[in-house]
C-alpha cells in the first residue's frame, strides 16, 4: 500500500486525526502543542500521527492535504486546517460545531500555595489591593505565572489574599498542584511547582549525586550509550555498554525500574533516555554533561578525550 494510501485509510477510519510533531503527552513544537491544547478541552480521545517519526507520511500527508505545514487536522475524513485555522475555529465558537462536541465541564482545580510562595508574591507585587495571578501551564507542561486580572471563561482558584486565574486547558493540568518559593546556597530563589498530573521526564542528575547512588548501593541500571571504541579510551565502574545486550536487558526490566543513561557530553544519553520514556519507563535520568563531566567532577583519573 502506498502512503497516499495508508493516509486515505487512515483519515477516514478515524473521526479525529491529528498530524504533529511529537505526541499528544509530548508534542515537539509549540504549534503542535497549542492544538493538542485545544483539542484536549473537547475530545477525551483522537488518533495522533507523529510525523517526525517518518519522513515519508511528513512529506506524504503536505501532499495528501495539499497544505505545507504540520499540524494538520483532519475531521470525519475532511481536512479542517493546521494551527491558525483551529485557532481561529475555537475562538469563534465555530470549532465545537466542526468536532460535533462541546467543551467539557471544567471545575476550578485544587491548588495549594505555601507560605513561602505567597510571601514571594507579596514581594514581586507592586500594585494595590489583593494579589491576583495568572497561571498557565501548556500541553508540554511548561509554566507561566504573571499579575493580571480576571477576564471571561477564567476559573479562578481564590484563598485568602490571592486569587489564581486558569483558563480552561491549564486548569484541567492543575489539580492538585503545589505552588512553593525555594531559596538556593547563595540566596537566590525561584517558584517551585509540583503537579502530579505532569507526565514522566527525564531527569537531569549532576554526576556527583550518582557516583552517591553507587556508594550507598541504591538500585538502578547504568547504562553507556557511546560506542564500543569510546568506552575502551574511558568508562565508568558500574556501568553496562547498551549494546545488543544492554537492549535485550532493557526490554525486559519492570518499567517503573530506575534508569541511568551516560554519553560523551550527555546529548547522545539524553536521546536514549528519551526513548525510554516512550516505551513506558517512567524513572529516566541523564548524567548532566556525561563523562566529561564525571572525569572533571568525579574521578579525575577516567581519561579526558
């Protein structure tokens, strides 16, 4: 079957198809994200095609829609437009119409904010009367907080002298958040936001705090994805090449097993890790600048090269 075929098929045997860059849980362009943000306010459930995972359905569906830009929409079998057109759609309350589907119900979210935070907000506040704060979180879970005022559709979060303003997509991400202010070292301080409804990550971990791991026998897989030349000019104790049977491992192991993924410089592990989160595995770190990094940091006599 060609691809113009298999995208024929596809459009129409789903009712909602959506072309993008990433995945609805990871969209890769802000584009991508912002429709997944939309989409997600009316449908519980659509397909997703990720184009950047074959070159051949990118370039096939610009064809297939005649359009040359991703996202692309697609609704009962028609193509509906890309990210302008679906903004524009649901700013117009036209969008509800085209998906035969209306907004779900939003209730405002559950949100704790710390004493520390709020003294933070007092701090940064330099207008009268209470503190009124915006909060935005987008379909890659990226945050925005900002003073502003309440506007049509906000669902607003209120307790004693702050008010906390969401619209829609963003409440839906925010129950259960905790808003805090944490001070580092040398004094200097940031917000602080843990949401339980955030997807997995990959986290970054200084090579200190792992050689840390080692010492104190804490369980985890510790994997080197440079190639067998590189790990034979240097290597760290403890580690496993992910060779043929490094992969073999990985397949098998519990996904909820913790993950520890080292490169040159740390691009090369961060793609690794990456990958292990798509596959399931929802405990992935990095080692922050690889083993560079550790050589400099750690164990001066791992050769530099």
């Amino acid at each position: 079957m060609s691809t113009q075929e298999s995208l024929r098929k596809l459009v129409q045997e789903n009712e909602f198809v959506l072309f993008m860059k990433g995945t609805r849980s990871a969209p890769q362009c802000g584009f991508s994200a912002t429709v997944v943000s939309i989409l997600d306010d009316f449908l519980d459930d659509y397909a997703t095609v990720n184009v950047l995972a074959d070159p051949e359905v990118r370039a096939g569906i610009k064809e297939f829609s005649s359009w040359p830009t991703i996202p692309q929409l697609y609704v009962k079998g028609e193509f509906i437009g890309g990210c302008d057109i679906v903004k524009e759609l649901n700013a117009s309350g036209e969008l509800a119409d085209v998906l035969g589907r209306r907004p779900a119900q939003v209730a405002p979210p559950e949100v704790a904010v710390t004493e520390a935070a709020l003294n933070a907000l007092r701090e940064f506040h330099d207008g009268e009367g209470p503190l009124s704060v915006r909060v935005q979180i987008s379909g890659r879970f990226e945050y925005g907080m900002d003073f502003d005022g309440e506007q049509p559709g906000d669902l607003v979060v209120s307790g004693p002298g702050l008010q906390l303003l969401f619209d829609r997509p963003s409440a839906k991400r925010a129950d259960g958040m905790v808003i805090d202010f944490v001070k580092g070292p040398n004094g200097e301080g940031g917000f602080k936001i843990d949401n339980p409804n955030e997807p997995p990550k990959v986290r970054q971990v200084p090579p200190a705090a792992i050689k840390a791991w080692l010492d104190e026998g804490k369980s985890f897989e510790f994997f080197d994805v440079r190639t067998p030349a590189e790990r034979e000019t240097a290597a760290i104790d403890g580690t496993r090449l992910l060779d043929d049977a490094g992969r073999a491992l990985l397949e098998n192991l519990e996904k909820d097993t913790v993950l520890v993924f080292h490169c040159h410089h740390g691009m090369r592990s961060q793609a690794a890790a990456e990958h292990c989160l798509k596959l399931g595995f929802t405990q992935v770190y990095n080692v922050a600048g690889g083993i560079a990094a550790w050589s400099r940091d750690v164990d001066p006599s791992i050769p530099q090269y």
